[in-house]
C-alpha cells in the first residue's frame, strides 16, 4: 500500500492507495479515502438512505469509515473481489466501506455482485427559507427578477419551483466538497457482511412495466439482501428516467402529463436516480403481445422474442369504454388517439393525451401541411366522459396545465354527480372548486357514438349524447292522431362539438396486455386472477396491480387497486 505523505496505515491517514498484486504482478489497484466520510456526512448517509436498516452507527466510528473512490482489478480476479475488500478492510482498519456511483451509469459488476445496495430515503418537499437562498448567492424562486412578467400563471411557476430545483439542490448538498450527490447509488459493505456470501440466481425475470407497482416491484428484485438477481429485464413502451436520460428519444412519460391521481409514493426524479435501476435492470421498449408459456418466451411489440423463468405483469388498467361505443369498438386505442380519441390509465396514453391537447401533437401520417391541424387541437373544446376519482384528475390535470375552463366539459354518466373521492370534506371543497372553475358539467348522460370529420384526418368533431334528465314527445303523424294515439316520451339525443374526448369510465388491462393473456390461457374475470400471493395459474407467471383480481377462493381479500402502489410491489 502506498500512504499519502508517508503516514502509515496505522496512523489512519485521510487517503490510501492500494495495489493488488499476484505473484508479482499487479492485477488491480482500489483507492479509499475518508475525506467523504466525516461526522456530518455519515449523518447525512443516514439521513438520505435507510442505511440504519443494516447497520447500527453507535457501533461504527466515523474514523472506521471509508469510500471506495477508485477499483480497477483484472476480470480474471474479479471473483476474488470480496476477498480484496475484505484484505483492504483490515489492513486499513475500517469496519465500512461504501461506494457511490452515478445515477444515470452502470456500476462496476464486482461492486455490484460483492457489497450491498442500499434504498435512498424517501423525503418530503422541504420548505427553504429566503435567507438560505441568499447564503448560497442562488436566485429565490417566488421572487420576481426585472425582466420577468407578473402575471398570475408566471407566479405559479416561479412558485412551483419552490422544493423542486433550487431548493432540493440546496437540501440535497452534501456537507463535504466532492462527495456523492444525493442521487447517486449507494453500496456498502461492513465487517459483519464480508464474511457471508450472497447467492446469485441466474435466472432471467421479466418485468411487464407501466402500472403504478412497476418501480416497486424492481426496488424488491434489485435490493432483496438474501439474494443477487443478475437478470432482471423491464418491458416498457416509455421507461421512466434513468432509460429515457440516456436515450433521449420516444416518448416522455412524467408526472406532469398524468391525467391519473398521484400517489404520495410515487418515486421522484431524484429518488429513481438513487435507485440505481439503470445499472440493475435491462430495458426492452415495446408492449406485450403474445405469451408462450410452454416455451416460457414473450413477445415484445411483435417483433423480439424474450424468455423467462419467471414473468411479472405489472401492467396498467387503461379505459375501455370505447368498445362500448359503434364508431370506436373496432379501432386500437393507439389509432383512437391518432384520431383524437382517448383512453385514459396507462402513462403512455396520458401523455399522448397531453401531447395533442397542447397542440405539440403531429399525425402519424406523413403529411406537411398538418401545422393547422395542430393549432386547431391546441384551441378546440375537450370533453371528459366518466366519474370518479379518474375523472376528478383528469379535469384537474387539464385546469392545471393552463388549459382554459371555457374549453373544458365533463360528461357524468351518473345522475348523482361527479362521484366521491372518499370524505364528505374533500368531496364538498371539490364540488366547490368545480362550480368556480367555470367547467361546463352536464349529468346524467349516455355516450352514444362519437363523430368523425373525413375532411380533417378523421379526427373527431363531436359526440353525440342522451339527455336522460330530460324528455321529449315525438311528433304524431296525422294517421296516429286520426286514431286518437298519445305521443311517447324519450330522451332527447344531442350533439356537442368538440375536438379532443378524454375517456375516463370504467378501466380494465390493456388491449395488448388482454390479448396476450387471454390467448395464453391464463384466467381474466375482470381482471387477471391472481391468490393471495399474486401467482396466476401458472405457477411461473404472477401479476400485481391495479389488472388484478383475486379469486373466488380469496373474494374477500383487499384488491390491489385499493393498496398502497409500494406495499404492493
């Protein structure tokens, strides 16, 4: 070992280099340094990783810790790498040691495969005060600058940015220059740990992603501490970040564009970063479309072939109410959408959806003279058709991302109203809001076909809807009154011009997902069937999320949709 200025390794000095040798030969070389690992910044490791679920700090001192900055060895030694750390340990005289990769990078298969990872700490959105933002000689958010207009949509995001950026960045600056952000993976491995080996199952598990579980059921395979799980593959048409930070392209799905409710659990930006997934879990775009289970294989977008030993569906519910409607049951939603057709539920679907409303949508088709057509969809009415908690979020999205009140109308199928969002207080402040807003809401009414424009790409016009609140008499011709015959009563059938129509009714799996499943025998009743320990009736395929439903055997138990997304995965 090399010291830095010629301290022993007795002295514990701040820094050391170490150089693996064999026979001679120099096979590696591992650098620790303790600069990173004072007082403040174990509490910080604590206070931002569930690193206390491990280890029990009372009984490590500071001057007991290092960080690996720096492991190079030979991929013919890589198998000895516990056996390194474990010589570099006691020569040192540390009793932990951690590692600190990037979030967007994959770390070192010898870290990953020797020391143990650890789950970044779920925070709330912190308060920062002014004084903290002129310490630091950074810009205050709610603060207008000379050059920015004050207007009221300008305030919102100068306030929104409160807790986001500048804000999480100054809570999130670890107290020694130079060390790991706070969105970066963390590794460990302690003197208790070193002795015990990790089995590593080399078997492939294929994770169906796109429902609310999907990042909680990778954060169990990925950090399960009495196994190593090295194939881990996600099939997703629009993976969340750390995947679409390195590709730059397809679609963005953020929380943002979600026309569903967002779940206090839903991971952050920085949070997904921490998890280290990129380096964890290999990422196949495309959706599901076929299911083989005697060869234990899947199809991806009908195109790549995919086996597994074990297969999750952690797909989401979309809506499909449009196979109830006779101009919609015969198309794919992704055409409907094309078309200005929307169902709502699945992240991909929601942003498309936020995509055409916006104006920042193009047609499929290849055709140069579509910039009309985009400014017409950025300025035409949008209809909402559904109740509930789904279409609460949907109109609340909408108002929310600068969309007008004057464009917005919300179909409510029931005549009770626009449904509970389970508490008398909340349901009244919500009603409240709804009649200030200006949204134009009409109850009681049935979808009963929806209209298409041939002029204009085939996209929709208008619906046209029954009026069951109210009746009309048909007109008698002179035959039926020569015979003395009473008009008859019906509900009057009218139609609303609009150019965008949110689906939000009733959800169940995707097409694609139903298909597959359906086709491969697996049992769907609303729902795919899974027991309570959501295996499906192949004992090598299980489901989680809000597509589920339990059997018969089990009709009592709490569904998934009903759960907590993270308690869930």
């Amino acid at each position: 070992a090399s010291k830095t200025n010629n301290i022993s390794l007795k002295d514990n000095p701040s820094e050391a280099c170490f150089l693996v040798e064999v026979d001679g030969s120099v096979i590696g070389v591992v650098c620790l340094s303790r600069k990173t690992c004072t007082n403040d910044d174990v509490m910080w490791l604590s206070e931002n990783y569930q690193i206390e679920e491990f280890i029990n700090y009372d009984r490590h001192r500071a001057r007991a810790q290092a960080e690996v900055t720096v492991f190079i060895l030979s991929p013919l030694y890589m198998s000895y790498t516990r056996y390194v750390l474990r010589e570099i340990m006691r020569s040192y005289g540390k009793t932990i040691i951690y590692y600190q990769g990037s979030g967007s990078a994959a770390s070192p298969e010898c870290v990953l495969a020797s020391m143990y990872p650890v789950r970044p700490r779920r925070t709330p959105q912190p308060f920062v005060s002014e004084e903290l933002f002129k310490q630091q000689n950074l810009r205050v958010p709610w603060r207008r600058e000379a050059d920015e207009e004050d207007s009221e949509v300008a305030k919102s995001n100068r306030i929104a940015q409160l807790g986001t950026s500048n804000g999480q960045e100054l809570l999130a600056k670890r107290p020694t220059l130079g060390g790991a952000a706070r969105d970066s993976t963390l590794f460990f491995l302690s003197k208790a740990l070193v002795a015990q080996e990790r089995p590593t199952l080399t078997g492939c598990v294929v994770v169906i992603g796109g429902g609310p579980a999907t990042i909680p059921v990778l954060e169990a395979l990925c950090f399960a501490t009495n196994v190593r799980l090295v194939h881990i593959t996600l099939v997703m048409e629009a993976p969340p970040v750390p995947w679409e930070s390195q590709s730059g392209q397809g679609l963005r799905c953020r929380p943002e564009n979600d026309f569903s409710l967002l779940d206090d659990e839903c991971s952050t930006e920085r949070e997904l970063k921490a998890l280290g997934l990129f380096g964890k879990v290999s990422i196949a775009r495309g959706v599901l479309t076929d299911i083989d289970r005697a060869a234990k294989a899947i199809v991806i977008s009908d195109e790549l072939a995919i086996e597994y030993d074990v297969l999750v569906l952690a797909s989401s519910a979309q809506d499909c109410s449009y196979r109830s409607i006779p101009s919609t049951k015969g198309f794919h939603p992704r055409i409907l959408h094309d078309r200005g057709v929307h169902c709502l539920g699945s992240p991909v679907a929601d942003a498309r959806a936020m995509q055409y409303i916006s104006g920042a949508f193009a047609p499929s088709r290849e055709d140069p003279d579509n910039k009309p057509f985009q400014q017409a969809a950025a300025d035409c009415p949008v209809l909402v058709y559904g109740s509930g908690e789904h279409a609460w979020a949907a109109c609340g999205r909408l108002l929310a991302t600068g969309v007008a009140a004057s464009r917005v109308t919300w179909l409510i199928p029931s005549a009770k109203g626009p449904g509970s969002l389970g508490d008398t207080t909340v349901d009244e402040t919500a009603q409240a809001s709804l009649e200030s807003s200006g949204v134009q809401v009409v109850k009681n009414v049935s979808l009963d076909n929806i209209n298409f424009s041939p002029a204009a790409y085939n996209q929709v016009q208008s619906v046209t809807v029954t009026l069951k609140d109210e009746f009309v008499k048909e007109a008698l011709t002179p035959e039926q009154e020569e015979h003395g015959e009473e008009a008859k009563e019906h509900h009057p059938s009218v139609e609303i011009s609009c150019g965008s129509v949110l689906l939000s009714s009733r959800r169940q799996a995707e097409l694609d997902v139903f298909n597959a499943v359906n086709d491969s025998g697996l049992v769907y009743d609303s729902g795919i069937v899974v027991d309570c320990d959501f295996c499906t009736v192949d004992s090598s395929i299980f489901a989680v999320a809000d597509c589920t439903r339990f059997s018969r055997l089990h009709k009592n138990a709490v569904s998934h949709h009903q759960l907590n997304p993270r308690e869930v995965g």
